[in-house]
C-alpha cells in the first residue's frame, strides 16, 4: 500500500527560550507528509487499511466529532485507497456542514448521527453488531485509530523520519500531544533506552491516560505484532497544558500559537500540537529539561481543524 508522501523534514527551532535553558530544540513536521492524510493520522491508519485490504473489505466504518481529524483523514484515505466510508458523528446533524464534514463528504464519506448517550457505547460489541447490521460486512476502525494497529503504525513514526533527516537516535526526549494515547504507545515502543517519551494530554484530568498507556504497551507486546524493541522507552505524562479541556482555547493559547507561527515558520493547530508547544516552552523556564538535552516535538498535524475553530470561536464573540 503505497501513497505519495513527502518526507517529514526535521526543523530547528532557534529559539531565545531554548538557548537560555541549554536545550536544541527540533521539530518533525508530519503536518507537511501530505495535503490531507497527514500527522499521526496516517500512522494510524496505515495498518488498519491494509488489514481492510487484505481481509477484502471494502466499507470502513469509523467514529469521531465533528471536528475531528481522523473523521477526516479517514474519508481521504478511503477515497485515495478505494474504500467506501462512513463516518460514526458524535450528537446531532447541523447544517451546513463545518469544513470538517463538507470535506468528508465531497471525499465520499456517509456521515451518521448518533445522540451522545449512543455514542459512548461505540466500542461495545453490541453497538458494532448493530452497525453491521445497519450497513453490512464493514471494517470497523475505532475512534482515534486507537488499536494495535494504529499503535503499530506509531511505531514508525520516528524510525521513518530519522534516516532522511540524518539525526537517527540523536534526541533525549520526544514531545508529542496525546489524545487517545495511541502516538505516545508506539513512540515509546520505538526508542531505545537512553531516550524517553513526554506526552501532553489534551484532555482534563489526563493522568488517567496512563492506565490506557500501559494496557496499549501490554496488549501490543503480547501480540503478534512486530515491535524495534521488547520493552517500551521510559515516558511520562504533564497533564498541566490542556486550557480547560479537549478542543478548549483561550487568548494565551491563541496568542502564543499565532506568535509561534510569526516567529519559526511553523503552525500549530490549536486543540493538540499548540498545547505541546506551549507546554514545552513553558517547561523550559521552568528549567523542566536538563541542560545539554536535544528535544524532539512532534508535530502531529491537524491543521485542518483550525478553520472551524476560528469560526466557532468568531460566533462566540458575536454573543
């Protein structure tokens, strides 16, 4: 299975914070692998496409809000690959479509609506029969992609980008965003022992990701799945950055990432990767890092998201 991709580049930051705290401060741009399925997206999907593939599926169902991201790499992945999709949306349908949706939809994507109190039961066998019922023989792909398929396909996040940017095993630690945790599993599967791997959930009250994390490492390394290593990379959660929520901002958050933007070239969407960011420079104060540390962050994509955000928040300050 094969897509036109461009290698992630790895880019400096030069920045003032980074060299007064004595850290190198780099950034893998998966946000630039592709116009549409780009960011950890790709990763985790990759693996449960093939499986589709191999298996002759040919409908992907999968579950998301309506903002979201995998929702739409999801429906382009399908169209690029020749799968139909559909497309499980959490609450009630509102028209017109956000940019999210339009997008899933002109790429061939059947959005369904379920009410919230149906959609917290998507990953029950009793919901999933009900579904195949609905729409017949479909290759169910959690939210998120969140599956050892989606973790192995995570695995190769950093092994992919090192040998074209030449840094191979040169960082100390890699910073990613963490929602479902999926990322943060196979990244830490995929460092050698010396390394670690900082996650930053988006999410309130995110510590309890960490029991989701090591039931992923466990679940995957009892598997037949192929890992670099037997044991995962040491890592740890900082659950202090997440501004109130999933898919909440504030000024601070804006003004930061639009300043980000300004300063290095690099832009970051607000519900995951600008949360990071923030974090680590914040981190960096702190004097979190040890001097002499070189820092990956992973700069996970999501782009897409931005424009509804800005039109959500736009309405907001009109009330």
């Amino acid at each position: 299975m094969s897509l036109i991709f461009f290698p992630p580049p790895i880019q400096q930051i030069n920045s003032k914070i980074a060299c007064h705290a004595g850290v190198d401060l780099y950034v893998l741009r998966l946000d630039l692998m592709h116009p549409w399925v780009n960011g950890n997206k790709w990763f985790k999907l990759k693996y449960n496409l093939i499986e589709a593939k191999e298996k002759n599926f040919t409908t992907l169902l999968t579950f998301g809000g309506a903002y979201s991201n995998h929702i739409y790499a999801t429906a382009a992945a399908g169209n690029l690959f020749g799968f139909r999709t559909i497309g499980v949306i959490r609450g009630e349908e509102s028209l017109p479509l956000n940019p999210t949706l339009s997008f899933a939809v002109q790429q061939g994507m059947q959005l369904v609506y379920l009410n919230r109190k149906m959609y917290r039961q998507r990953n029950t066998p009793a919901l999933e029969e009900y579904l195949r019922q609905r729409f017949g023989e479909v290759f169910i792909i959690p939210e998120g992609g969140s599956n050892l398929n989606g973790v192995r396909g995570c695995t190769e996040i950093i092994d992919n980008a090192m040998p074209t940017a030449g840094y191979a095993y040169a960082f100390d630690r890699v910073c990613v965003a963490c929602g479902t945790a999926t990322t943060l599993a196979g990244i830490a599967l995929s460092l050698d022992e010396g390394q670690r791997a900082i996650a930053f959930p988006v999410l309130k009250n995110g510590a309890f990701l960490a029991q989701e994390i090591e039931s992923l490492l466990t679940n995957y390394l009892t598997s037949d799945f192929p890992t670099p290593y037997s044991f995962p990379a040491s890592w740890e959660l900082v659950c202090d950055y997440h501004f109130g929520g999933y898919a909440k901002v504030n000024d601070k958050l804006l003004m930061f990432s639009q300043q980000f933007t300004q300063e290095h070239g690099i832009p970051l969407d607000y519900v995951y990767t600008a949360k990071m960011f923030y974090g680590v420079m914040d981190l960096l104060q702190q004097g979190f890092f040890t001097k002499g540390d070189s820092l990956l962050l992973v700069h996970t994509g999501g782009l897409q998201g931005n424009v509804g955000m800005e039109e959500r928040l736009q309405r907001f300050s009109k009330i």
